[in-house]
C-alpha cells in the first residue's frame, strides 16, 4: 500500500502506517514525501492508493484525476498553523503583521528586500536569511495563497525545502534566520526554535499578534495560518480490504496519534463525519475551489451534508 | 643557516602530514563518542521509526546487502571479460586504447553523473522503475572501472611461461585463460572486487537520484522491490534535527564502518594468502 | 562447433564487454544531451550560463545557473586551500624524509581516510565543525560553504598526497643524489630538484583533486545549504550543482517537465566541466611518464 505527498501531513502518515505494521504484519505500507503537488501528480496517475495533502485537491488536480478515472475520497485529518520562527537568539523578533510578512516573501522582494530593517525600521541593520517550505509542498502553496492572495507566488531566494527538517536545522543555527514551517515541526522542536505570534490585523477575530497554540489553530483565531490538512483515498484502492482496514484504523486512532506528533485533532465529532464519508465512499471534493483560509471544517462538512 | 630552513621545513611537512591525521582521529572519536552507546543488538534489528529510541538500521541494512551482491554479480564476470579482453587479446590496437581512455575517464565521472545515467536509462528507459534492479544495475556501472584495473593488474603478475607452457601442450587462448591464468590470478581479481564494493556500500549520491526511498518499513524480498540504504537512512537520521536522531546517524556510520572495514580485510587477508603461494 | 569457432565466438562476447566502458560514456553523454537539448530549446544558451538567478522550481522561473556554479567553486576553492599545501607537503615528507616504517603505517591510514563514505564526512561538517566554528565565528549560519569546504578538503588531501608521491617517487634517485652531492639540503632538493622534475605529475594531481572536489555531493548536500545564491561569503547557506540535483531527486519531478530537465542540465554542465579537468590532468600525466621512459 503506497502513500505519498506533503511532508506536512508525513508525521501523521508514518505514525499510523507504524502503529497499523504492527498489528497487521502481512501488509507492507510505504509512506513518501514527495509534496503535496507531488503526491497528487503520483495519485492522478493511478500510481499511489493514498495522497496526503497539506491543502484542498485543486481544480486542475480534480480534472487530471477525471481524466484517469481516479475517483477520490477527501479526508481532512488534522488541523495544522504554519508557524512563522525564528532563532531563539533573534530578540528583537517579537511579532509580526500579515503585511511585513508579505513584504519580506512577495515575488517584488527578490533580490530587493536582503536586510530586517528593510522590512520593519526598528528592527537590526543586517542580513535576513530567509527559510521556507518546498514549492511542491501544500504548506508553501497556503502560505502563499494566504499572505499574498496568490497560490505559488513569492520570491525565489531563501532557502526552500521539501524536507521540514532542514529548515528546522537551519533556523536553529543561524541567528539571522526567519521561516514559516508547519506547527506539528515546531512544537517538535520547540527549544530550538521561537515562535513568532502574528498579526493579520483584522478585528473581528481577536486583536493583537497571535501565537499558533493547539487551541487557537482550532478555533481559527490564528489567522490566517491556520487550516486543515488531507488524504485522499483512491476509492478503486478503498475496495482492498488492507486499504480499508487501514483508513479505518487511521480514524480510530486520528485523535491519539495527531496529537502524539504535535498536531491538532479534530474531535471526535468531525472525525465521525469523516468516517462517514469513507464508509458511504462519499467521492469528489467540498475543500476544493474553496478559499479555505478562515472556514472551518465542521462549516463545510456540514455545508456538505446540507446538499 | 641552511641547516636551520631544513629542519624548520621538515617540521612544517611532518605537521602537515599530522594535522591530516589528527583530523582523522577527531572524526573517528566524534562518531564513537556519538554512536557507540546507540549500537546493540536492537539496533541492528529495529526498522525505521519515528521514534529514534525505536528506530533501527535491520531495513537499511538488508537493503545495503541485497544491493551490495547484485552489484557484484554484475560486475564481476563484466568487469573481469572486459579485463580479459584487454590483457589478453588487445594488445595495442586503437580500439583497445580507445576503450582504456574511456574506463580510466569513467574511473574519475562524479558518481550522482552515474545517477542521472541511471535515472534516465534503467529507472525511465528501461522501465526497471526504483528498484534493487536499477540501483545495483548503477553502482556495477560506477564499480565497472575499478574492476577492469585490479583484473588486469592481477592477471599482469601472472608469468607468460605459464601461458607459454599451456600453448605448448596444444591448449588454445581461451583454454589457457581459462584453466591456468584465471585461477592463478583469482585472488587479485577479488581483491579488486571486494574493493570496489567497498567503495559502492558507501555510495549516496546516485541512489538518491534514482530514487532510493527514505522510508522503507520492510526489506527487500526481490530485485524489483523498492529499497533503502544504510548511507541514505544514515542522511536521512543526519536530515533531522532532535539530537537523539543525531545518534541514530553516528550508529548508523559505526554498522557502515564496521562493513566496509571487515569487507577490506578480508581483501587485504584474499591478498596475502595469494602473495604467500604464488611463487612459481 | 570447432573450437576454433567457440574461440572466436568467446573473443567477440569479451569484446562486447570491454566495449561496454564505451557504451557506458556514451550512454551518459546520450542521456545528458537529449534532456539538455530539450532544456535549451525552452531557455536560451546564454540566459543558463551567465543568468545570475535561478529559481526554476518557483513559479517565477528563473534559469540563470551561476549561483549553482559559484557555489561549487567557493567550497571547492576552501577545500583546494586546504587539500592542495597540505596534500603536497604531506607527500613530500613521506617520499624525501619520512622514514619507511613511519611510511609504512602511515600510508594505509591516509588510504583510510580516502576511503570513508562521504555521507559520514557530512555528519562530521554538520555536527562537529559548523558548532565548533561558530564558536569562533559566532555570525556562521548553520548552512554555510566554509565548514563543507574544509572537511572536502579533508577528503581529498590523501588524493593529492598520495599522487603527488607516485609522482614524486618517480623521479630517480639519480637526480636527488647529484644534488645531496653538491651539498645541498632535503629541503633544497626537495624544493629545487624533485618537486620540478616531478611538476607535471604534481599538477595532474591538483587537477584531479579540483575535478573530485567539484563532483561530490553529500558533504555539500548535508552541510552546505539549499539557497542559490551568487556570493563570495562562505559564512552563508549557499546550494552547489551537485545538492540542487539531490534536492530535485528527493522530492517528485514528473519526466518530461522543464524541472526534470534541469536536473540534466546541470549535470551536464558538471560532467563537461569534470571530463575537460580529467583530460587535461591525463594529458599531462601521459606526458610526464614520457619524459622518464
């Protein structure tokens, strides 16, 4: 049984694949991190049972799969924020607004925007590092899409990295650096690592600078980096029983293991509505086409059931 | 005066020669330092996990050895017919010269160049897709030209009257080879196998690039089958930042180390055994 | 069958297999060229070569690829600084001073150290000599050129040395005598005699040594970075040719798209740049047995 796709939602993967391995010795479960974008060409092409994805099936990937005849079954899994850190010894670091954010990643800033002050004239007259999620990997595209508006469009020189890891290690060592990279690796990492609260400087949904925290991703006032993360289940594989079995202990155990590896489970509620889905083989996408930056899943879900 | 340069100069040599081996000895202690405590038994047997407590080299490591053997049986009777031929029948003909630029050319190609070659003509071309195949197919390439030198320098110390004596009881070429040259040159041409191999266990780069996976729960059960390495879960480990993952990786060097030493004494003991009987 | 035919049949089957090296370089050459091709014919000659940005997994593609080439040429230059004095001087002790027993362990330590995987040369610049350097430079990214750059060197000084020696010890002793009898010192002959004579094999070393510096790729890939960037600064996270074709290979490029392709690209530009340093140190080792044939 394959699965592959975004390094966001691989924790969560590979801790249930190992957790599933152990009580069912026969089924061999590889888990891979292409990315998000990644997963989704290797899922459309029949070649994978099981995409993990750190944002919704985009409309071009509903068609490519349409085209196969892959049929899928969209499963959100966890909540994820995607943290915005910078080295512990980074002080002067101590917010910052959705604007600054944009004004440091925008497609305009590169090869431009090269020292901290440049973005904030209180903050040192030096060089700014900067780190980032792979561009296949859905953290990337919803970081984008949240802070410019646009999927996929920011500058081209930091520091870019499918694997999670390496901007882990190369946040942690460098005093100047500044990333975003999921929640789940920085709670992870946490002593290595500062977090920085964000301020998208909207009213309605509590004032000042926010810091991504289990509760706050859940009840969505850390905007707008918060959201939720995927698979999607082949439906042709979901006849195997292996396949079957596996989805199912991977909702059983949802809440336990998301947790276990510093995401945020959705409550037994949603996880209900979710295995809902898979056991109806409920197909087609409610995520999809949507800007799910700010709705929560039980909204859409519902949304869903409504039709 | 002069005296005096001389001495300052020696020094200044010898130092150099030192700091090169002191450098050795600070990389050997780091790893041990950092590993030793992480190797046992269950280490050895363990799969990958995320946990690093639990996670262990046994996939890694049946990977490297499943690899490792299909690269020598593909080298092996290649690189050894090519040696032949170049030895025996070449002589100085340009085609043979010819072919010797290109293996002591291939002998200096970085080795993700061989990746990329075997991405695109065993993974794409041939449809062998990631498998133990593919990889093992690659590494015999990258091991190709250190096969066909120690072949031929082995069958070098073989003495003509040896050939002369089989002609002259009516053997033809290829019975001679066959039967008298061969055998007495066998232990160097191992030597040079097991050498090469050495060198292809320790290979990364061109695994990555045909894809090699990083994480594999299970070992190899066929040549089609998708595979990992010890020196890919050792960057993996290395890739992680929690320190405890740090010793994962040191072990990791130290299971590596320990096979690439044993494969080299047992070269090295292959050799001696040769130079004791061979006086003819 | 006669034998006679079984003897030729076997000669063609061990030609074939020597003809494989050929198939071999030209299968490389084919496979780099055919992907190259279809690269150039999206992005021009000139923008690749001297295009200072290269972004071309972004969506703002950009395919200039001199910060890759930059980046290789700052880590392998810090590893030629330290690989090269090092190398020479260490083989001119072993082959004019040292004694032969001191030879006699001491050379199969260095083939040791050229014989370590290079993944576990990464380790050692990720884990002890980036913490250790920051000690002293406390502004050292944790991803930077200077720590990848001495531990290649590292690497690659037994490569020097023990070439450099070959070439060295090829000199005949003859030349060394007439000097010590002229009353010359070691460190006179070394210097003034055997080093000169032995010039060409020395060089063809250095060369070797820059090609092996440019090909490798762990040490780079675990220490060095993945930020294409065009600077001199080896404090910073830079991204060489050879990590960028890891960091592509690691995630999904499907085949037939313009991110495949540059993979090739690049390696392409690395091979002819490794091929033309591997001739020219051949041509000049050919040359230099020449003169003492």
């Amino acid at each position: 049984m394959t699965l592959d796709g975004s390094s966001t939602v691989f924790p969560i993967s590979e801790a249930v694949a190992e957790e599933f391995q152990k009580s069912n010795q026969g089924v061999n479960v590889t888990v891979g991190i292409s990315g998000t974008g990644g997963g989704f060409q290797k899922f459309c092409r029949g070649e994978i049972d099981i995409a993990d994805a750190s944002r919704p099936i985009s409309a071009s990937e509903v068609e490519a799969c349409g085209k196969s005849g892959i049929e899928f079954i969209e499963m959100p899994v966890a909540y994820d924020g995607i943290a915005i850190a910078v080295n512990p010894k980074a002080a002067w670091a101590d917010k910052i607004t959705v604007a600054e954010l944009k004004t440091l990643f925008a497609p305009e800033a590169q090869g431009q925007v090269k020292k901290w002050n440049q973005v904030r004239a209180s903050w040192p007259d030096r060089e700014i590092h900067l780190f980032g999620a792979g561009v296949d990997s859905g953290t990337y595209d919803y970081f984008t899409e949240a802070i410019m508006g646009k999927a996929k469009a920011s500058r081209g020189d930091f520091t870019s990295s499918e694997d999670d890891n390496v901007l882990v290690q190369g946040i942690s060592n460098d005093e100047l650096a500044l990333g975003f990279l999921p929640f789940g690796y920085y709670e992870e990492n946490a002593a290595r690592l500062k977090l920085v609260p964000v301020d998208d400087e909207q009213a309605d949904n509590g004032g000042g600078a926010v810091l991504p925290s289990p509760d706050t991703i859940k009840t969505g006032t850390y905007q707008p980096l918060s959201r939720p993360v995927f698979i999607y289940v082949s439906k042709k594989a979901a006849d195997r029983p292996e396949v079957q079995k596996f989805v199912e202990f991977f909702m059983t155990n949802a809440e336990t293991l998301v947790r276990e590896v510093n995401y945020v489970g959705l409550g037994p509620e949603i996880y209900g509505m979710v295995s809902d889905r898979f056991a109806k083989r409920h197909t087609g996408s409610v995520f999809s086409g949507q800007n799910t930056v700010g709705v929560t899943i039980d909204q859409l879900l519902s949304k869903e059931r409504a039709q | 005066m002069r005296k005096h340069a001389d001495l300052i100069f020696q020094m200044v040599s010898l130092s150099a020669l030192l700091v090169a081996l002191a450098a050795l000895a600070a990389l050997v202690f780091d790893i041990v330092s950092d590993g030793a405590g992480r190797l046992s038994f269950q280490f050895l047997t363990s799969i990958a996990s995320r946990n690093a407590e639990d996670a262990g080299v046994y996939h890694a490591l049946m990977g490297s050895i499943w690899v490792i053997a299909l690269t020598g049986a593909l080298a092996l009777p290649i690189g050894v017919a090519a040696a032949i031929f170049l030895e025996e029948y070449g002589s100085r003909s340009g085609t043979a010269r010819f072919i010797e630029l290109n293996i002591s050319n291939l002998a200096a190609v970085p080795s993700i160049i061989y990746g990329l070659l075997g991405l695109g003509l065993f993974v794409r071309l041939m449809g062998m897709g990631q498998s133990v195949l593919a990889g093992s197919a690659t590494l015999a390439l990258l091991a190709l030209p250190v096969v066909i030198m120690s072949t031929r320098e082995a069958l070098r110390t073989v003495p003509n009257s040896i050939r002369e004596g089989s002609y002259a009881l009516g053997a033809t070429k290829w019975q001679t080879i066959w039967n008298q040259v061969l055998p007495m040159a066998m232990p160097g041409v191992l030597t040079g196998l097991i050498l090469a191999l050495s060198r292809a266990i320790g290979e990364t780069a061109p695994l990555i690039t045909i894809g090699a996976l990083t994480y594999i729960p299970f070992a190899p059960d066929s040549i089609w089958s998708k595979f990992t390495v010890l020196p890919i879960q050792v960057f993996n480990w290395v890739s992680r930042p929690q320190p405890e993952f740090k010793a994962n990786a040191a072990a990791g060097i130290l299971v590596l180390m320990v096979l690439l030493l044993s494969m080299n004494a047992i070269a090295i003991v292959v050799r001696d055994r040769q130079q004791r009987r061979g006086r003819i | 069958m006669t034998t006679r035919t079984l003897e030729w049949i076997i000669e063609r089957a061990l030609f074939l297999c020597a003809a494989l090296s050929v198939l071999t370089t030209a299968g490389i050459i084919a496979v780099l060229a055919i992907e190259t091709y279809e690269f150039l014919r999206e992005v021009p000659v000139l923008d690749f070569l001297t295009g200072t940005e290269w972004t071309p997994l972004f969506s703002n593609q950009k395919f200039g690829v001199l910060p890759l080439v930059v980046g290789t040429m700052l880590v392998s230059s810090i590893a030629m600084v330290v690989a090269l004095p090092m190398g020479l001087l260490s083989a001119i002790y072993l082959s004019e001073y040292s004694p032969s027993g001191f030879r006699r362990v001491v050379k199969p330590v260095l083939e040791i150290l050229a014989g370590v995987p290079t993944v576990v040369y990464g380790y050692f610049a990720l884990t002890f000599v980036t913490p250790l350097l920051q000690q002293v430079f406390p502004t050292l990214s944790g991803f930077n050129a200077l720590s990848p750059g001495l531990v290649m060197g590292l690497m690659i000084l037994p490569l020097v040395s023990s070439l450099s020696e070959d070439a060295m010890r090829a000199v005949p002793q003859g030349l060394r005598e007439g000097s010590y009898a002229l009353g010359a010192t070691r460190m006179q002959t070394a210097l003034r005699v055997v080093v000169p004579s032995a010039f060409s094999g020395i060089t063809a070393a250095f060369i070797l040594a820059v090609s092996r510096a440019i090909g490798e790729t762990m040490i780079v890939a675990i220490a060095a970075g993945q930020q294409p960037r065009l600077t001199g600064n080896p404090f910073v996270p830079i991204e060489t040719m050879t990590a960028y074709i890891v960091q592509v290979s690691l995630g999904d490029t499907p085949q037939g798209t313009i991110e495949y392709r540059t993979i090739f690209a690049v390696g392409m530009l690395l091979f002819l740049m490794t091929f033309t340093l591997n001739l020219i140190s051949t041509w000049l080792r050919e040359r230099f047995r020449e003169e003492y044939a």
